[in-house]
C-alpha cells in the first residue's frame, strides 16, 4: 500500500531562471486539454511580459475507489504520462521564454487544489482554460468554483 500511496504525493520543481525575490506570481491550471494548454500559453506570455514567475498546476484527479479497482495501475500510468508531458513543456517554455516556472502535481479535486496553490504561493492572477463539458453547466466547472471563491482575479481562456 505505501507504494501506491508514494504515487499520489505532491512534488513541485523549478524551471527556468531564478524568480526575483519580490517577483508576483500567477497560477495556472493545466490538464492536457486544449483550453487548458492556450491557458498556458496565454500565462506565459503574461508572466514574461510582467516580470512574474508563473507556476504551472497540474491536479491529476483521483477517487479513493480507484485505488480499490482493478484500473488503478491504468489510472497511474495515465497520469504519469500526462505529468511527464505537461512537465516537459513547461519545462522548455521556462528555458526559452526565460520564465521562471515552478510545475506542481497533485491529486484530488481540481478546484480544490488550485484553490489551496494560489493561497499557499499568493498568486494575483489564476488562469485556467474554459471546460468544454457539457456537464459542467449544471454542475459547475473549476473556473466558474474559482470565480466565486473570490481570493483572486481568474483570467479564463477559452
């Protein structure tokens, strides 16, 4: 069990040049979806014309079911791979924008970690990329759950 509870950790790591002490922040939600990538694409732009460090969130959602069923392995690799991608391309977007990231991973609910990583790194601004999910006009998407939080301006991309 203490191996697949090592696969849902938080890890955080830098990229790029080393922030200014007095740098601001913004936070960006990515999830591999076409939204959320032009999200980043968007805050990497504002994040080096401002002169702010940008931190890259990637919150891979779990249910502690999963970890009870069969798909559990499938559910990990998946992640794994998305993780390793978005933390490639934030990585190569640090070095030639000369931005300084930080890529975090988490698991859980997405608004809910997003939520905690603009409060925890005092961000200003959270972009997040527009849900495409039918779904969520009823039920509510993370940008809509960000907006009436009301800690922070939240810039949405569609």
């Amino acid at each position: 069990m203490s191996g697949s509870a090592a696969a849902f950790e938080s890890t955080a790591e830098h990229f790029g040049p080393r922030p200014q002490p007095s740098a601001r922040a913004i936070l960006v939600g990515v999830d591999g979806s076409d939204t959320a990538m032009r999200a980043a694409a968007f805050a990497v732009g504002l994040a080096r014309r401002q002169g702010y460090r940008l931190i890259v969130a990637f919150v891979a959602a779990h249910s502690a079911l999963t970890a009870l069923g069969p798909g559990i392995a499938a559910a990990q690799e998946a992640a794994a791979e998305l993780d390793a991608d978005l933390r490639g391309t934030a990585r190569a977007m640090a070095e030639e924008l000369g931005v300084p990231v930080t890529f975090l991973k988490a698991y859980g609910d997405p608004c809910t970690r997003l939520r905690e990583a603009a409060d925890q790194c005092q961000v200003d601004t959270v972009v997040v990329g527009a849900s495409m999910s039918a779904g969520h006009r009823f039920a509510g998407s993370v940008a809509t759950k960000l907006i009436r939080a009301g800690h922070w301006p939240v810039l949405v991309v569609p």
